[in-house]
C-alpha cells in the first residue's frame, strides 16, 4: 500500500484511476490534479480527496505519481513539477506509446525518481471523468516498462498497485510495446477513421441510407473511430516510426485483395479470407473476446 | 401466409430462415434443400418437415422459393429447378450482392416467376446451420429490390413475410443496393481481412503478445475477418465495380493520414480524427448499435 497517490490528469482512465484507488483504499492519502477547469469541478463535485490547485502541489509527498493526461503534455506537466518530487518516488503513466515519452524523461535527467511506464490496455470509446468506471482495469493487461537501473523492488510495487487494481501485469521493453500496439492498437485506430471517414460523407445523398445500414459490418470501425482525438493525435506523432511502417504492409495487403478483384481472383480471394478466420479462435482463446456472436451485442 | 416455402441452402441464414417460418408458422408446409451431405444430415436430424433431395424437388409447388446459398451457385440452382417452380411463384434470395444476380436471372427468361431480391442485413461471424437461431432477423433491416414489372401486391407480400419474421422492410434500386453496401459492409470486410492478415502473422517473434494485447482495438476486426471465406469471395467478384471505387477513395484517405504522421502535423490528424468521431452518435440514434462502452462486452 502507497501513503500517497497523485493522478496528475482525470479524463477516462485518470478519473477510473481514482475510483478504483479509492474504492479499494490503495492508498491513505489521494490527490489529483487536472489543468482543465471543468474537469476539475467535476471532481471537487464528486470526490471527496484534496483536488490540487498545480501539478507542483498535488505531486508534493507522493510515493506513486501517475501522469495520465495526453502524451504531448508530459513535458510540460514534468518540468512544472518535477522539483516537488518526494525522494524515491515512483513515477509511472498510462500512456498507448512509450519510446519518445521515455526519451524525455531521460533528458530531464530526474534525480531519486523510479520512472515506471504503465499502459493499461483498458478504455473506452468515451472520454472525459464523467465516463470512468472503477472496474476499468479489472482483468485487462497493463504493460510495464522500465530502463535496467530500475531496482526490481520498486518494478514489484508498481506491479502489486495494478494487480490490485484488478489487472493482469506484463514486463516488456519500451521498444516492444511500441512494435506489439502498433498493431494491435494504432494500426486499426488508423483503419477505422479512414473507413468511417470514406463510408460516412455529409455530400453522400445515400448518407442517410449508410447509417440505416452500418451493421453489416461498418458500425464496427464507428465505436474505435469515436475515440478521444487528441489522445490519438498524440499516439501517432509519437509512435510514427512504428505506425509508418505497419501502414505500409497494411497497404500492400490491401493491395493484394485489391489485384485479386480485379482479376476477379476467386481461388486467391478465398486463401486470404480463410487465412484470417482461424484468428478468431486464437483471439477467444486467449481471453481477449466473447465467442458470443456480435460481440454478444443485445 | 404461404401455403408452402421452400429454402435453399441452409447454412447460417437458411437455417435461421427454417426455423423462423416454423417457429412463427408462416407456412402450412415447409420443404429445404443443400447440396452438403452434412448439412442434410444436420436438417433431418433437427428438423420435422421435408428435407429434399433436389433442388427440382424442394421447390415443387411452392409459393415463395428463398435462395440462400453462395452467390456463385444460383446459377446452377436456377437451371436444375427452374422448370419444376410454381405458376406465379414469387422467387427472392438472402444474398449481399444484387446487380449481378439480377442479370443472370433476367438473362434466365423465367416465366410466370416474380423475382424481388431480398438481403436481409442479418447474421454473425459464424456459418453452418448449428449456428442458426430463429430470432436473427428481428430488429434487422431487410432490403428488398424488384424490377418495375412486378406488381405491388407481390412485393407486399414478400414485405409481410419479412415483418412476420421481426424484420424492418426497406425498397431499393439493385444498383442503389450495391453502392450503399460496397460502403457499409463490403468495404469494412476487405479492410478487416487486410488489418487482420497485416497484424498475425505465424512468423512474427511477437505473435502471441499481438493475440495477448489484441483488446486496444485489433479484436474488433478479427470478428468481421472470422466470415465465411466463400460467401465473401462471391460478394467482391460481383460487386467488384462498387468495391474497388470504394477501395480507391479508402486508399486515399488513408494516404492522407499517412502524410499528417509522416509530416507529424497534428493539427491535420487533430482534424480527421474529431470529424469521425460524430459518425458513432449518429448510428447509436438510427437505432444500429449499443450505446453501451465496448459494445456492452462483459
């Protein structure tokens, strides 16, 4: 257990954060910080733990500090605060990419601070502390990363807190968990804003008749397409290298199902849609899905 | 209510379509017919009416003929059953694609027979009769499409019985049809198998983490690329002309995210991302998918 844990940014996982920390009294003391300031009346409202004024303020005597606000504002956020840090602390964050994160914290040369990545694979197509949940974090994987000077003591605390939490807990490099969600995570948030954004188009006349009938298959991509804008924008300034590339292959991919339609291919259209299909099972297998048909939707 | 229908084909939606007209009694008699050994032995096991030897057998007599095989066999069917169809019948079909069939039929010269396609927007990632049930099509839309030559009361017919079965009905054009679903089911589809193809590949080091972490975005797709192989090769072969219009303006707006990452201009992603971000209200209030954060998954 932590004496004290600071959530500098309360959006959806920020705000789930809080919940859960407090519904499960992982910590004696919580404190939060958020620059926005009808997120912060919103948790003055509803919380009943200090809701600080700065970063530098709420950081003050922490043991955990989690940064939990877009990626483009850790600097910021960082050198506002950093100076306050409690000796030893651990300094982690909730983050979907991590090597250009890691780089500036590296750069800021902070003295007596465990810096721990975190990247709960948990979300929701909502934003904002209005949409948090508590159980957010229950039976989802957070990804932990941390450079080799990190004592395997401190790796282990930051560990209990997620499992306390509810999550399933794995160690990768910050390298490899750009590489793995770049596929698993940012390449599909690229598909699915390029598919919403050609299927959907205000000039359509049939635009009407394309959301009537979005569910064989488009309202799909809607729900990932929906996601936090700026959030995103940041993931893919960040992991551009990575995201380049996998857009690439996706391109050639595309590319071969585009030739065999228009050789009207149908001996090579069927190997690559049989190809696909066994994936379904892995993905239920693992645990990452219902096997119920649509999701089990209702 | 028909005197006698009679399905042909019965896998996932055939099936469905069987137990349906059994269950709510919209015919006095039913009779079904597939070319699959097992699936014939699956039908006479499961079900009480008469399961034929013949497509020329099945239809016999009957008033309303459902089509409900892969796109690529209707041909076939239609010749070995066409002389045996009732006087006046009315002939339709489940299938997602309309242009194409439309001219083989016509090009069939079929007399006496009232052809109104109908494509019931219904179904799962799962095929074969055992994964059928009789409340697929409640709720769904049905699209139906008939030349002007057939009479109203025909259509309201085919109308009534779709609704029997819990369907909304909705007219269209065979080309409006397959312009409307190139966009909304057919594109998604061959973006989907290309993610999928893409991200699991048996020969990446970081397979099993990809599978693991699936749950940021990638396990949406695995279910559309879980589809049946064959279905989906008929679809793209003939609806290739609207696919591959759809593919090439999909392809640009994909390009255009590319060059925002690769310039990493934020204010443009910023732009892309907040414009489809609406789409998801919009299909939540046409009625086409949960409100519910990750589609109510438990």
């Amino acid at each position: 257990m932590f004496n004290k844990i600071c959530v500098l940014g309360c959006g959806l996982i920020g705000s789930s954060l809080l919940r859960a920390i407090d519904k499960k009294k992982l910590a004696k003391e919580i404190s939060a910080f958020d620059k926005s300031k009808d997120v912060s009346a919103y948790l003055v409202k509803n919380f009943s733990f200090n809701i600080a004024k700065s970063a530098e303020e709420a950081v003050k005597d922490s043991d955990l500090v989690i940064i939990s606000s877009p990626l483009s504002s850790y600097k910021e956020i960082l050198l506002s605060m950093k100076s306050s840090l409690k000796k030893n602390v651990i300094l982690t964050d909730t983050g979907s990419a991590k090597k250009e994160v890691n780089k500036v914290i590296s750069n800021l040369n902070l003295d007596g601070v465990n810096w721990i990545a975190s990247h709960p694979i948990a979300g929701t197509e909502f934003s904002g502390p209005e949409a948090g949940f508590a159980e957010l974090f229950e039976n989802r994987w957070c990804i932990l990363s941390a450079d080799k000077s990190i004592s395997k003591d401190e790796i282990s605390k930051l560990e209990k807190f997620w499992s306390d939490l509810g999550s399933k807990v794995k160690l990768m490099s910050f390298e490899q968990h750009d590489y793995v969600l770049s596929l698993t995570s940012h390449l599909p948030h690229a598909v699915a804003y390029s598919i919403v954004k050609t299927a959907i188009n205000d000039d359509d006349k049939f635009k009407n008749d394309i959301i009537q009938y979005s569910a064989g298959g488009l309202r799909d991509f809607t729900r990932i397409a929906a996601s936090d804008p700026l959030m995103w924008r940041d993931i893919f300034i960040d992991n551009s290298e990575n995201i380049l590339k996998v857009l690439n292959d996706y391109s050639n991919n595309l590319d071969e199902i585009k030739t065999a339609i228009e050789n009207k291919d149908g001996e090579k259209l069927m190997k690559i849609f049989s190809s696909t299909k066994k994936v379904r099972k892995e993905i239920i297998k693992a645990g990452q899905d219902t096997e119920k048909p649509g999701f089990g939707r209702k």
